[in-house]
C-alpha cells in the first residue's frame, strides 16, 4: 500500500493511506485511512475504513466504528498504526481544529461522472502488474486489487513507474478503478497519480 503525507502551507499534515492487510488466518482487508495532524505534532490521527469479505473471520470490521494514530519513524524506516474501538466510548474532551490554508484548493474525487475531452498527449505508460488479490464481497461491494508492479513512462515525461501502489477494484452495478501509484521522471522528479 501507499501513505500519503501532505503537508499544507501552514505546516498541518493531511494523510490518506490505501492498502491491503492480511489476517493470521490468510483473510484479506482492503484499509484505506483519512487524517490530520496539527503543524508541529508527528502523531497523526486518522479514521480508517476496512473492507473484509462479508463471511470472513474479520467481517466485523466491515461495521465497527475506529479511530487510530500513525507515528512515522523515518529513522529506523518504520510506520505504526494503532486503531482503537470507539463504538462505547462518549465524545468528551478537548476537540481538535484545523484549518486548511486558504491558499490550497480543494481537489474534488468524483470518479462516477465522465466529462472532459482529449487534448494533446502527455505521456504513455506501460505498467507491469502483479498477482490479483481479492477481498470478496463486502460492505461496498466486491473489491479487487491489483498490484503496480513497475514499468515505463515515455513522450513529454519520461522515466519509470514506481514498484508501489496499485489499482483498487471495485466491483458491482459499476465498475470503479481508482489506480494510486508513483511515478520516477528521468530528472529525478516523483509525481504522485491517482487515475480514477
């Protein structure tokens, strides 16, 4: 999976994590994760939504209610998530405000309307793929994912696609992909892509 850490103008950090965990009994969980931390906290805090399949020894976590914490510890190269049930816990103490920028604009992700038209091409990538991995159906619907392995980017950008990321599936009355993988440019630029 991927984490990805933004942070804003006024030194807050907003992170999105998407990825797949597997229980000890080989169950797969597609987690994608939203969070916040105030500029100057390392601790980010974060409401996580799991997807299991609907019969599996994790299904619960397809209704629990979770929060949790992301400590990122560049150091020794480790990341730890700790996610906590809050479904019996009262909302009281002190609350945490942020505001975002007012110089950052909001980027809409509605992948179920199509509109727009080609213009002149970019770039072309060829993307190798690793092995599907299937969730089975669950609390959205059946959710696939398939893991972007590498490969290559040409024309006006050029360079290589990173080993990371992947395209996750959703499968149902619509099929909705929405690919997050990393790309290397040849001067040493990354570009984050989401294609959806």
């Amino acid at each position: 999976g991927l984490d990805y850490e933004l942070t804003l103008g006024n030194g807050a950090v907003e992170l999105e994590q998407v990825g797949m965990l597997k229980a000890k009994d080989g169950t797969l969980i597609y987690l994608r994760t939203c969070g916040v931390a105030p500029a100057g906290e390392s601790v980010v805090r974060f409401v996580p939504d799991f997807e299991a399949a609907n019969g599996s020894s994790v299904a619960w976590l397809n209704t629990g209610m979770f929060v949790g914490t992301r400590t990122l510890d560049t150091a020794g190269k480790k990341l730890e998530i700790a996610v906590y049930d809050v479904a019996k816990v009262a909302a009281t103490g002190p609350k945490l405000q942020l505001k975002d920028p007012t110089d950052a604009p909001n980027q809409p992700w509605d992948c179920a309307k199509v509109s727009g038209s080609k213009s002149t091409e970019v770039f072309t990538e060829s993307v190798t793929l690793g092995g599907s991995l299937s969730v089975g159906a669950s609390k959205h619907g059946t959710r696939n994912v398939i893991p972007i392995t590498g490969g290559t980017i040409s024309g006006k950008l050029a360079g290589t696609i990173v080993s990371a990321g992947a395209d996750y599936q959703l499968v149902g009355g619509t099929t909705t992909l929405d690919a997050r993988y990393m790309l290397a440019s040849t001067d040493g630029e990354f570009v984050v892509v989401r294609s959806c």
